[in-house]
C-alpha cells in the first residue's frame, strides 16, 4: 500500500525550539526549483512561500515511490488528497490587515487564504489531475485526508493516491511549517511491505511480508500515531517508522 514517503520542515524550524521534536529524515535532497517543472511552471517564477515546504514533501515521496522524475516535466498520474490545518490562516491574515490598514491587498494573500489552492499548486507541479480534494480543519485534517484516500482505494475509485499534509505554527517570529507525504497505491507488492489504517484518531501502521518492498525497521511491528498538534505530524512520524533502513540501499 505505500510506495513512498516524504518530510519537509521550513527553513525556521531548523534554529527554533519550538520543532525540536519535530521528525525529519535528514535527507541530502536539492531544493525545489522553478526550473525542476520544465513546461509545467514559469522558471522566472518563484515557487509559493506560502505552501513552503509542501513540494518538497511531495517530491521527496513521489520520487522515492518512482512516479516522477525531477527536470522531467512529465505529469505524474494519480490522485491527489491534501491536508491543511492553519496554514492558510497565515496569508488570510495579512489579508484582512492590509484591508483593516487601508492598503492594497496581496493578490497571493488571497489567493493562498483559500485552503484548496496548496492542492492546485501541486496539480501544476505534479500533475495528479485524476482527482483533487482539500481537507481542513486543525490538526484533525490530517486524518481526515488519509481516510479519504484509504476509502478512494477501497472502494476501488483509483489506484495511485498521493496524501500531502501541511502544518503551520504561527507566534513571535516568523512561522514554523512542517509537511509530510505518503504515496498510497492499490495492490501488491509495494515498495514498503507495511499497512496502514485509520484506528480511531491515529494513523496505525503495520509490517506485512516483506516480499519485494524496501525494509522496514527490526522493531515493533506495528505503531500507531495520533492526530494532534499538527494535519503533517502523524504522516511524519509514519514516514521516520519506515526510513531507518534506507540508507543500507
């Protein structure tokens, strides 16, 4: 069921203890850049700040699951279910302060106030146009989204569902964003010989045979993670579950 996973955290919560915990798989992957989208994205166009670190997330899991290539321009198929829990307040915010301060509002600010406009941005990156959906809602989102894809293949509806989650932290100083991705996949065998499953309000992971995947760590066999704080934590902590092995690859 899972063919690949991907982390992502600002550049700000590399110096701020509030992310101290915060999972990361400490990858050596190159920045996104326009450039990496050839006919999908302007190269004289930054990509947004405003779902930063969303696509990197996305790609790191996209890539690790085969089903896109950096610089390729290709579009990757499949569907697409995105998570956001306070992300887009950020925007809206300076929105409705530029309107309060009588100043002329950001186009981008309104535009990235609306929730469903990380998963369009992704839709032109990516591709992954055979469906979209947003699920909002505080840190519960998250959950909500990866239910949606796990119904999505089972009843059969589609085969290839990236799920992409994307928090935000605001407070003094600029603020903290973390993102995680699973790539989801119908049939066997994938590259990760794991299940997972909505138990309740946690993300429940679970070894199956090893077949063809890729490792899974020698620990427990199963782990279950709950939805608080953050829609992207418990997709982390499921994606750092099944990294450690990777690098013997």
């Amino acid at each position: 069921m899972i063919d690949g996973v991907g982390i992502a955290a600002g550049r700000e919560a590399e110096d701020d203890p509030r992310a101290r915990d915060w999972p990361s798989l400490r990858r050596q992957v190159p920045p996104l850049l326009p450039e990496d989208f050839p006919g999908r994205w302007n190269p004289r166009r930054a990509l947004p700040p405003d779902i930063d670190p969303l696509a990197d997330a996305a790609a790191m899991a996209l890539e690790d699951a085969g089903w896109w290539t950096r610089g390729s321009g290709e579009a990757c198929e499949g569907a697409l279910v995105v998570a956001s829990d306070r992300a887009s307040f950020i925007p809206a915010a300076r929105f409705v302060r530029s309107l309060r301060d009588g100043a002329s509002p950001s186009p981008s600010d309104f535009l990235f106030a609306l929730p469903s406009s990380a998963a369009a941005v992704l839709g032109m990156l990516f591709g992954l146009t055979d469906y979209q959906a947003t699920a909002v809602g505080g840190p519960r989102a998250g959950g909500t989204a990866l239910g949606h894809a796990l119904d999505l293949l089972r009843l059969g509806r589609h085969e290839r569902i990236l799920v992409a989650a994307l928090g935000a932290v605001a407070g003094p100083g600029p603020p903290l964003r973390l993102a995680a991705a699973i790539c989801l996949r119908a049939g066997d065998p994938t590259r990760y010989p794991g299940r997972v499953e909505l138990r309740g309000e946690a993300i429940h992971l679970e070894r199956t045979a090893r077949g063809e995947g890729k490792r899974l760590p020698a620990g427990a066999p199963s782990a279950s993670w709950a939805f608080q704080d953050l829609a992207p934590l418990p997709l982390a902590c499921a994606a750092r579950w099944l990294e450690p092995e990777r690098q013997e690859e």
